[in-house]
C-alpha cells in the first residue's frame, strides 16, 4: 500500500470518528464559561438573553475542520466529497442502530442497577440520551452535506484564485463560510420548523453559535499549518508535490 493510499485511510478514519461524535456527544448542553471557571455571561441577540451555552459537539468541530481542509489540500474535491458522503451514510447507520437499541426491551434488573448512583431509571437515561439525538439528526445531516459540499467548493475557488499561495485564506475562508451556512441550516430545520421555536430565538441561537465557530477558524489556522508540515514530512516533497498539482490539473 502506497503512502498516499494510508494517508488516505488515516485522514478519512480520524474525519469519520470525529463527525460521527460529534452527532452523539452534541445532545449534552454545557456552559462555557462555568468549564473555565467564571460566571456565565449574560447578553442579549434579537431580544432573547444567550450566554456561551453550546452543544457537547463543537469540541471536537476544530477537527473536522482541520480534516477538512487537510483532505481538501492533497485529494481534492472528490476526495472530500466522497469521505462526506460516506460519513453521511455512517451516521444514519449509526442511528438506525440506536434506534433499534432504544425499542429493545429492557432486562428488570438493569433498569435499577444504578439507583444507588442517582439514576432510577437506567432504561429512560438510555432512551432520553441517545433519542434526544435522533431528533434532530435528519437536519444535522443536511446542514453536514450542504457545509463540506460548500466548504470544498469554496477552497478550491480561492485556491486557483491565488494559485496555491495562501493557505490560510482558503481554509480559514472556506470554513467560515460553510459554517454558517452549516450553523443556520442545522439550528432552523432541527428548531424552527421540527420543534416550532420562535424565529427571533432561532436567530440567536444560530448567531451565538456561529461565533464560536467562527472563532475557532481562525484559532485552528496555525494548527493546520503544522499539520501540513507533518504531513509533507511523511509524503516526502516529490510526492506532496505530485499529489498537489494533480488536483490542479484536475480543477
């Protein structure tokens, strides 16, 4: 196996993983501010009051984008679409079983197990978890596709438009964009229309989570270009430079 074909396999693995979390551990809410240890801050958007409140999944959000633009740089278009596409078909996997999980009847004795840990029920604890996520994966996959198919578009735009010069304004430009549109799609299809949210408050949801995100662009910047470092390294020049000009020949 070729040294492309294992990076291949590596990134596309690790960009899976990372999506794939980021649908099961995003039902937890938790606090920004009271994780770094400081009262939580209270402003207002659309006269709705928001702190830094966000789901458990943009933790790990960095990676995709890292991932993301990685894949981009050295496969190309379709090197990113079809690891999308593939990622969109995991996850609905991945729930189907759940789903099925959740309907399986519970043994008597493990719906109690834990009472002496707080939890009466381990059965709705399951149920409440992991359901709670299939609400809104229909949306989340939609805003998925629709943020990477754009993300990829977006960086191979700049990319000819600087002719390879300026990694940091393809991939810090491309992300911002296709996560907001990811942001707003995800937050009015799951909230707006699933679960009749008012407008104003799906705006500033959807704005207060698009800040983070876009924050997070810009402080993964540098972190990407060490990671192309490590990644020419492993490559050697000759063949990251093959692999490059591959995909300019193919745009």
């Amino acid at each position: 196996m070729s040294k492309k074909e294992k990076l291949f396999i590596v990134l596309g693995a690790f960009f899976i993983a990372n999506a794939l979390l980021a649908e099961f551990i995003g039902v937890k809410i938790f606090s920004l501010e009271r994780t770094l240890g400081f009262q939580p801050l209270q402003y207002h958007l659309f006269n709705i009051e928001l702190s830094l409140t966000y789901t458990a999944g943009v933790i790990i959000w960095p990676v995709v984008f890292i991932m993301t633009d990685v894949i981009n740089e050295y496969y190309g278009e379709k090197g990113v679409q079809f690891l999308s596409y593939l990622a969109a078909g995991i996850i609905s996997y991945a729930f189907i079983v759940v789903y099925l999980a959740i309907h399986t009847v519970p043994a008597e004795w493990w719906v109690t197990i834990n009472v002496d840990k707080g939890i009466p029920d381990m059965n709705a604890a399951y149920q409440g978890i992991f359901g709670q996520g299939m609400n809104i994966i229909y949306a989340s996959l939609v805003a998925f596709i629709m943020g990477q198919l754009i993300d990829v578009l977006i960086f191979q735009k700049i990319k000819n438009a600087t002719k390879g010069k300026y990694l940091w304004l393809r991939a810090t430009g491309s992300t911002i964009v296709s996560q907001a549109i990811h942001s707003f799609v995800v937050i009015f299809l799951a909230f707006y229309i699933a679960a009749g949210w008012d407008f104003d408050r799906v705006m500033a949801v959807a704005i207060n989570n698009y800040i983070y995100k876009f924050i997070l662009a810009l402080c993964t910047t540098p972190i990407l270009y060490v990671v192309h470092i490590l990644l020419d390294n492993f490559l050697g020049k000759t063949l990251s430079h093959e692999m490059r000009n591959q995909i300019e020949q193919e745009d």
